[in-house]
C-alpha cells in the first residue's frame, strides 16, 4: 500500500568558525548509535529557512551568527529513532561565526533533551580520520572541504546570494505543503 507521508521541512546549519572548523553535535538517535549532525531546526507554521535557522542556532547553541548562502538541499525519505518514515526536505545553510563565538548549551524541549549529548568544533582533519559512519549524513566531511576550498568565493556577497536563493529555491518548497 503506497501511504502519502508529510513532508517536514528543516534547516541544517554548517557552523564554521575562521578556523575552518565545522560545529557538530552528537545525537543519541537509538541504543547503542551516537552520531555527530549539523544544528538544525524543523520549520514551524509560518515559519521561512532562514527564520528557523536563525532560531535553532539561537535555541541550540546560543549563537546570533549571520545566516550566509544556501549550499545543499536533500530531499528524502528518513526513519528517526521511534518513529516511521518520513519524508524530510532539510536544506544545509552556511553560518560563519566569529572566532568569539562561545557556544552555550541551552535548554533543550523534552524531545531533543535525551538525543543531544555533545557538540564539538571539527576540523577536517579530524572528520577525515574518522568513520564517516559517524556523521549524519556521510558528505558531510566533503561539503565542509566544499566550503573551505571554495574561498574566497563563498565568502563574496553571502547575503545577497541567499537573498537571491530564497526569492527563488526557497519558494519551490511551498508547493510541497
């Protein structure tokens, strides 16, 4: 039987600091299954990307950072821990933070508490020596190479090439509602 699944909407956030080091928490998603993910928010009703990935920074790492351009949409089916499938639209957006920037862990709702169990500043370095089995999803080491070797390019009219997705990408995901 084939079932019609909600899409839910989400916005993914590549932190990377002026070292070049990508913030990442660890999410408890089952037993015995740690993985290391980018911040990110679902969108809540009325809510654009951009809104949601100022909120989630905000909510789950305390930081005000400038939301830059949009890098990678995903759009598929996935299956979180305790609950079915679901179809996910989650767009990965990059975020450059000061090297000032402090992460404070803040409160998190009861949902997200037992999931999240650490953040960590990697550097590719770092990610690469690693089992890319440990990241959610797997490229993320490679979008990350993606954005530290794309400069100074990446870095030139951030905002306006986020305006410029979000007039135009960002409305593609209303027919999906």
């Amino acid at each position: 039987m084939n079932q019609q699944r909600e899409l839910r909407q989400s916005a993914r956030l590549m932190v990377v600091d002026p070292e070049g080091r990508l913030l990442l928490f660890r999410y408890h998603e089952e037993p015995q299954l740690s993985l290391w993910a980018t911040i990110g928010g679902e969108l809540q009703e009325g809510e654009d990307y951009p809104s949601a990935a100022m909120r989630a920074l905000k909510e789950k790492a305390g930081l005000t950072c400038p939301i830059g351009p949009l890098l990678r949409e995903v759009n598929e089916l996935s299956t979180a821990a305790r609950s079915t499938p679901e179809r996910w639209l989650e767009r990965y957006i990059l975020v450059r933070c000061p090297v000032t920037a402090e992460v404070v862990a803040t409160p998190l709702s009861d949902e997200e508490q037992p999931d999240i169990q650490a953040w960590h500043w990697w550097t590719l370095e770092e990610m690469h020596e690693a089992d890319p089995a440990l990241f959610k999803p797997t490229w993320l080491p490679e979008l990350l190479n993606e954005i530290l070797h794309s400069e100074p390019a990446l870095y030139l009219e951030e905002h306006s090439l986020f305006s410029k997705r979000l007039a135009t990408g960002f409305e593609a995901a209303n027919h999906y509602q």
